[in-house]
C-alpha cells in the first residue's frame, strides 16, 4: 500500500503559498482589476451590477449607465424602470437597480456624495458586502484587503490554503498566510490565474507555471498542447474583460457592447466579482 503522505506544516503552508504568489507575479505583472472605472464611486456600482455575470459585460454597459447617472446624486434620483433598461445586460437588473438606488441615496443622505473609505461604512449600503467593500477599499483607496470571488475561493481551496467554504472564514485563513502588503495584489493574482488557466470544469494542468506547487495538479489536462487550447483572455490570445485596459496590459481591449461579437466574446465563462 501507499504509504499516506505526513501533513503540511503551518510553515511548509506559509512557505508554498508565498512561492505562489511569487510565481503568479512573475506570469501576472499586470494584474489590476477587470472592471472600469475611474473614481470610487463607479467601482463601487460596476462592483454591485458584476454580480452573476462577468466583468466584461458590466463594461460594455457601464459607459451609457454612467453618462446618464454620472454621480450618487444623479443616480438616487433615477426613474426605477429607466435604470434597468440600461443596466439590462448584466442580467438581475431590477434587483440590481432597487441596489444601485438604494446605496446612492445612502451615499448622498449619510455621506455627503461621497463613497466611504472604511470596510464598516461600505457594508451598510444596499447591496454592498463584504467582498465588494474589499474590491473598492483595495482598488480605490489603497486599502489592503482579500477579495474573495468564485474563483478565489476555488484556486485557494484546491491550493490546500483552506478547507474553508464561507467567504469569511476564506478571507480570514489566506489573511494569516500573507502579510498585509501582498493582500490586493494578491487578490488580483488568483482571480487572474482562476480566469485564464485553473478554471472551474477544466484546469489547463499541463499549461500551468505553478503545476509544481499544487496539490490539485492532473484534475485538468496534462498533456501540454492539449492545455495551451484551454488558456483564455490574453494567454489564449483573446481580448481581455476592460474596454480600457491600463497601459501595461498585454491583451486587446474587449469590443463595446453594440459592436461586441457574442461567438468571441472572452467573458463567457469569466465568473464574478460580485458583491
């Protein structure tokens, strides 16, 4: 028989995981958020409408909704019905917009207009958790923090980081592995790694920088040539999820939404941000 392999240490955990993160560095240098946005508080409602889709499909629609409601105030005082037919694409858009409405009338009532920058203030808006008040705190205010998605969870569990199923109990375990520094980064890295190559169904194994540190590897596709077919966005040679990428970007830009091809459209199995 087999003999059982003995358990990981808390310091053999912590060393693997940090080697991780390094390696997903070097194949990542420019992870960033994939939603557009350019002050906190068009993150904060890309962050709300990226619930169940994908980010790409929130881009594609948040120009039209943010040059008809271009602040919390404008946003308070929009016509229910008419909301929704803007932000329509994202899919769960009249729950969506009882949020949206909701949020920027607490932002214009309790904060004078303007998103706050504290964890504790964010997750009383509607609509608002935890993993979203992280995304905004982290990406808008410089705020450390561990964004836990879809695929987040996912890559860190198969990682042997947690056994943990509860967002927060996720957040809390991969807090203590890492220092404070690495935890937006860090974020980036995973979500980056858990769209391009370790997805959900079918994890591109045989394609993967970090095969050697994962205890999950053979779950996917081993073959090499088989696992390069698997990558996608700008590995697979596709156009990435942002209409305007940062400079460093190496992939296209996705296609806006009147012109965006629905065959080639990247974002398909891109999972969520999510609030």
């Amino acid at each position: 028989m087999k003999k059982a392999s003995a358990p990981e240490s808390r310091t053999a955990l912590v060393r693997r995981a940090r080697r991780i993160n390094r390696e997903l560095a070097e194949v990542y240098p420019y992870a960033h958020p994939e939603l557009d946005f350019r002050n906190p508080f068009e993150l904060l409602v890309a962050t709300v409408l990226s619930a169940q889709t994908t980010d790409l499909r929130v881009n594609q629609t948040t120009p039209a909704l943010f040059a008809k409601y271009p602040t919390p105030e404008d946003l308070a005082a929009a016509v229910p019905e008419e909301l929704e037919e803007v932000i329509r694409p994202t899919g769960f858009f009249r729950a969506k917009a009882r949020s949206l409405i909701g949020l920027s009338t607490a932002l214009r009532d309790d904060f004078g207009g303007e998103v706050p920058g504290r964890l504790a203030d964010l997750v009383t808006l509607p609509g608002v958790g935890r993993k979203t008040a992280n995304v905004v705190l982290g990406n808008a205010f410089g705020v450390p923090g561990v964004t836990v998605d879809t695929h987040f969870g996912r890559l860190v569990r198969r990682w042997k980081w947690t056994a943990e199923e509860d967002p927060e109990k996720v957040e809390a375990e991969v807090c203590a592995l890492f220092p404070k520094s690495d935890w937006t980064m860090l974020s980036h890295r995973v979500i980056f790694h858990g769209r391009r190559i370790c997805h959900a169904r079918k994890p591109a194994c045989g394609a993967c920088p970090i095969a050697p540190l994962c205890p999950a590897y053979g779950e996917g596709e081993t073959d090499p040539e088989k696992a390069k077919k698997l990558l996608k966005y700008e590995k697979g040679g596709y156009p990435g999820q942002r209409l305007a990428p940062p400079p460093d970007y190496p992939g296209r830009p996705a296609a806006p939404l009147a012109t965006a091809d629905p065959e080639g459209d990247p974002g398909a199995a891109a999972g969520t941000t999510g609030a």
